[in-house]
C-alpha cells in the first residue's frame, strides 16, 4: 500500500513510462543499433533515431541516446581498459575536445543541414573506397589524429555522431581488433560523458521522462552489446574492417536521408 507520501511519486513516474507498443519498438531499435555499436563502436543515434522519432519527441532522443552510449561504452572499457592503446588516446582526446567546443558554436552560427550533407557523401565515399578500393600499404600518419579527432568532436556535438570518423582513423592505425574496439569504446564514453554534462547543465535532464524512460531501454542495450560483442569476438581483423566500413556506410546513407 503506497503512502500519501510516495502515491504522487508513483503516478508520476507511471504517466512518464512509455507505452508498451512504444516501449517495444524503442526497444527492438535500440537491440539493432547496439548490436552494431558492439561490433563497430558507433551507429546509435544514426540506427536507432528514425524509430525512436515515433516513439518519442525528437529533442529527446540524443540526450536519452547519451546516457546509454556512456553506459555501453564505460562497460566496455572497465572490463578491458588494458587493450586500449593509451598513445592514441593521448592524440585524439585533445583534438575531441577542442571539436566539440567548434561544433557547439557552430551549431548556433551555421545552417547544420548543409554541413550534415556534405559529411554524409565524404563519409559514403570514403565508405566505398575502403570496401572496394585498392588496399593502402601504409598505415595513416598519426598527424591525422587532429582533424579526426576534431570533426569527430565536432560531428558528435552537432548531430550526436561523430564516432565513425574515430573508427576510420583507428581502423587505419591499430593491429589488434581488441585494440581498435576497446579505443573507439573510451573515445566514445568520453564524448558522450562531455555532451552528457552539457544536456545535464542545460536543464534537459530535470525532465523525468528522459531519464526513465533511458532506465526502462537499459535491458535492450545491454542485449545488443552483448550479441554485438560475441560476434566481434569471431572476426578476423579483415573481417571486423569490413563490417567497421560496411557500418560506416550505412551511416552515410541514414546522414544523407536525414539531411534531406
């Protein structure tokens, strides 16, 4: 029996639950783009946000998308934070964080359609060469860790992604595919922890429905991690590659859609 104390907390938390035919195809959304995330360390937002769109308003979507990424990827790095490769965090973090303070003023300077469209033919172009161009005998200078590293950033904080510009520099650097996974993870954890601080200090947060609603999705995040990490376990590093550039265009394309 509720008390008078806890009954309008009960109501309140009831009234911002989902529905269950919403709850189910946010839920069903959320399985695939976290079973892609497991695998390529990105996608979410691209994969998730057309069905979310009907389940949620809009606005809500990235703050709520944030909350889950940091989890997934905080997960990933706790349990394999020694396979990271501490040298190119080292390159890339500095150059998020500057990215991200661009695209935080960019986004309020500039008309975003225009740059998410021409992100989405780079990215479908590069995307297309990596699949099915000649292979390079080089690795990438680690010069490239600035620009990918800035646009990332800045990518992230505009459109809420920018981790498959992270990915194609590190499929380009590292060896290992544990390596690769665990890296693009605490890239991605701390992106997402940055643009996270920046929703929570900008109110979003206050809003209950967020948060429960992202607490209700916390099961299907976790199912799609765990499938997308059993999968990556059982690739070659061709394979993980290719399934990384496959990921990649997928997400060009769902750009190129949005930004029509």
């Amino acid at each position: 029996m509720l008390s008078t104390f806890s009954r309008p907390l009960f109501d309140t938390l009831v009234a911002a639950f989902p529905t269950p035919g919403h709850w189910l195809l946010m839920s069903a959304a959320l399985v695939v783009a976290y079973v892609i995330f497991g695998i390529a360390g990105f996608g979410t937002a691209l994969v998730a946000s057309p069905a979310l769109a009907y389940a949620m308003p809009v606005a809500q979507i990235i703050p709520m998308l944030a909350l889950l990424d940091f989890g997934a990827a905080s997960g990933n790095v706790v349990r394999n934070a020694r396979a990271a490769d501490v040298d190119e965090l080292r390159r890339l973090v500095p150059a998020i964080i500057a990215g991200s303070l661009a695209g935080a003023v960019l986004l309020l300077t500039l008309r975003p359609e225009v740059l998410l469209r021409s992100l989405a033919w780079f990215i479908c172009c590069y995307a297309v060469f990596s699949l099915f161009g000649p292979r390079a005998k080089s690795r990438l200078s680690q010069a490239w860790a600035v620009p990918f590293g800035a646009l990332g950033g800045m990518f992230g904080a505009m459109f809420g992604s920018g981790g498959f510009l992270f990915a194609i520099y590190l499929t380009s650097r590292l060896d290992r595919v544990e390596a690769m996974r665990v890296t693009q993870a605490t890239l991605i954890g701390f992106s997402t922890l940055a643009r996270a601080a920046l929703f929570l200090f900008a109110g979003v947060y206050a809003n209950l429905p967020v948060l429960v609603t992202a607490a209700s999705l916390i099961p299907a995040m976790i199912a799609g991690m765990w499938i997308g990490k059993h999968i990556t376990l059982r690739l070659s590093r061709q394979q993980f590659v290719k399934a990384v550039n496959l990921a990649v265009l997928a997400a060009g394309v769902a750009l190129l859609i949005r930004s029509q």
